[in-house]
C-alpha cells in the first residue's frame, strides 16, 4: 500500500508552497508588526485565489477544485511554514467547509463562488469568554422570531470579523444549538478590537437582540451541536497543520543556524548538547506530522476522527512549546532580536498552542473516553 501522497496532494502542496515563499518574507510581514496594518496581504489573497487554491475543497459547480479536506491541510501547513498573513482556516475551514456541507443550495450559491474568487471573506466565532467548546454556547442564545431568529450574547477573538461578509455563529437555543451566518455590519452587532501576539486581526463580538433572516440559518437547534462539532474538529486539525507547517521550518531554520554559527572557532552543530537537541526537535516535528496527518486523512475519508484530533492536538501542543524553546535557546540571542525572522514563528507556535487549548486538559479528555471504551477498543 502507498502511503505517500498523491499526484494532486503533491501537486497542491508544491503551488501553495511556491506561491507563498515567493511572496512573503521578514520584510514584507514587518508592515504589520505592532498592528501597523491589517494583517492581511490582499495582493497575495488574489494571487492565492487566481490559483485556484482558495477553492481547493470546494465543489466544482462552485468554480473549486472539488478536492478534499486533506489536500486544503496542505494549504494550511504551507500557510504555517511561511506564516502568510491570510484567514485561510477561518475563512475556508471554520466556514466554507461547513456551509459546503450543511448549507443549503441557496446559501451554497450564495456564498462558496464568492469564496473561492476571493472577493468574499468569511469567519467564524468558535469562542466565548471562559468558554472554549463551540458546540456548548452559554453566553450567546437565540430565540424565534417568525421564520428568523435573534441572536444576544458575545464571543471573543474572531479573525478578521471587521472585514468579514458573514460570520458563523453558534447560540444556545432550548436544548439545542442553532448555527446562524452572522452579518457583522447588522443593527445589534458592536465589535471591540482585541490584541493578540501574532498581530493577527481579532475582534470581541457583542450581540444585542440581532435579526437573524431565515436564509442565514445554517442550522436549527436539533442539528447545530452536530455541526459545530463537524467543524470543530477540522478547525482543531487545521491549526495542528498550520503548528506543524511553523514547527518545521522553526526547526529547519535552527538548523541552519547552528551549521553556520563558530564558537571558539567550531561549528556549534558539532557539539553533543547542541546535536541531541536538534535531533529531539526532529523527532517531535515528525511525530507531528505523523498525528496531524493521520487525524486529517481520517476527517477527508469521512470516518470518526475523534480520538487522532485529541491526539494531533496534544502533539501540536507539545511539539509547538518544545520546539519554539530549543530554537530560542540554540539561536542565542539571536534568537529574540526582532531583525532576525525565528521570533515571529515562536509567537505563532505560542499562538497556536493556547488556541488549541492545554494539552493536559486534552489528554484528560482522551483518558475519559479511553476510561468510557470510546476510544482504542475493539
């Protein structure tokens, strides 16, 4: 059996990654330190886009390239390993995937060409203050009104809500879930800046009594906990894809570093701490990869991925605070001077771990479902 990836993985994979090294660089991402700019390069969106790799796993009749969640995991690492400034996992997994799936035709119509051309931005609110679990809204409710709803409530760090043109919300509703496509300029919306290390632009989203029209339900309250956990779990995969893009190139770049750097006039790679370091930061990448990997080709092929997202996550977590430490740390000082690129992926490793959430609260999760016989049992 082939393991390895197929000729349009590889394909997408290498156009993505030509692409994004061509185009960003420690000088063009310094335009948007200390929120200078948004965080957002619109020429390379529509570079992006022109090659078609915004609708890499939206539908053909769409305009997309109909592939799957797998070969979109490519973009996203790729994205990682340069750190482009572009909402590609708020914009094409935390929202066209799902309205891909659960939408219906008129909001499929509505919105995926607008996607894939680029000239539509979507996002998504997957978080409440203290409240990390989209599929359980406590904060934000909603409640009929005619054929519509309305939405109260808040949610805290969306990417890019000041730009986007719908914004998928979860609200409590009974004892369901309802998932709504929030239009972020309508009456009722306020959004309040929030900084973030990355520089990424993220937004706190008030809801007061906001008119939701019907054909901006996505989800009722009987299937919206379902399909926040559907999209939940390939947000999560995402981010470890993006942590496993960054991972890797921190790591690769530590490594050149110390092939280069003399001390006391010889090459600090040749030294046995240095070496058993790096070769660590080896291991954990590929263990990474491996994990993150196994979590998406599982998510592409339809089947219950569960247990391997609990697993990628952990891994993604662990592997990003290791890595981001050693290269530090076998970089010197070297490493925190802002003229030199690692600190940027260091605050991004960082970024994602915490998005993520903690490893150790995660492994707790995987343990109960192991106790329960959810998980690794025949």
């Amino acid at each position: 059996m082939d393991f390895g990836f197929s000729e349009q993985q590889r394909d997408v994979q290498t156009l993505a990654r030509q692409i994004l090294s061509d185009n960003v660089s420690p000088e063009s991402l310094a335009q948007y330190d200390a929120y200078k700019a948004d965080r957002f390069d619109r020429e390379l969106w529509a570079k992006v886009a022109e090659a078609g790799l915004l609708g890499v796993a939206v539908g053909e009749e769409y305009g997309g390239m109909d592939f799957g969640f797998f070969e979109l995991a490519l973009l996203v690492e790729e994205a990682g390993r340069s750190i482009a400034p572009l909402p590609l996992i708020s914009h094409l997994v935390s929202a066209a995937l799902p309205i891909q799936q659960f939408g219906s035709a008129e909001q499929r119509q509505r919105w995926l060409p607008g996607v894939v051309s680029g000239e539509t931005l979507l996002s998504a609110a997957l978080t409440e203050p203290y409240n990390e679990d989209p599929t359980q809204p406590l904060l934000t409710t909603a409640v009929a009104d005619g054929a519509g709803l309305r939405l109260s409530g808040d949610k805290t760090a969306v990417p890019f809500a000041h730009l986007a043109d719908r914004i998928v919300v979860s609200a409590k509703m009974g004892d369901g879930v309802a998932v709504v496509l929030l239009d972020p300029k309508a009456a009722g919306v306020s959004l309040t800046p929030m900084q973030v290390t990355t520089y990424e632009p993220q937004f706190a989203l008030s809801l007061d009594n906001v008119s939701i029209a019907a054909e901006d339900i996505l989800a009722g309250p009987e299937s919206g906990r379902a399909l926040m956990q559907w999209l939940s779990e390939r947000t999560s995969a995402a981010l470890c894809a993006h942590q496993l893009g960054a991972s890797d190139k921190a790591m690769r770049m530590t490594a050149s570093y110390t092939a280069e750097r003399k001390q006391f006039g010889v090459l600090i790679s040749t030294f046995q701490a240095v070496g058993h370091r790096a070769a660590n930061c080896f291991i954990d990448v590929e263990c990474l990869r491996l994990n993150t990997y196994q979590a998406v080709s599982r998510l592409d092929g339809g089947l219950d991925a569960t247990n391997e997202v609990h697993i990628a996550k952990i891994w993604a977590g662990d592997v990003g605070h290791r890595v981001s430490y050693a290269a530090q740390h076998l970089h010197g000082g070297t490493g925190i001077d802002r003229d030199y690129p690692l600190w940027r992926y260091c605050t991004w490793l960082r970024y994602n771990e915490m998005t993520l959430g903690s490893s150790a609260k995660t492994l707790a999760n995987l343990g109960k479902r192991i106790a329960a016989g959810e998980a690794f049992c025949r």
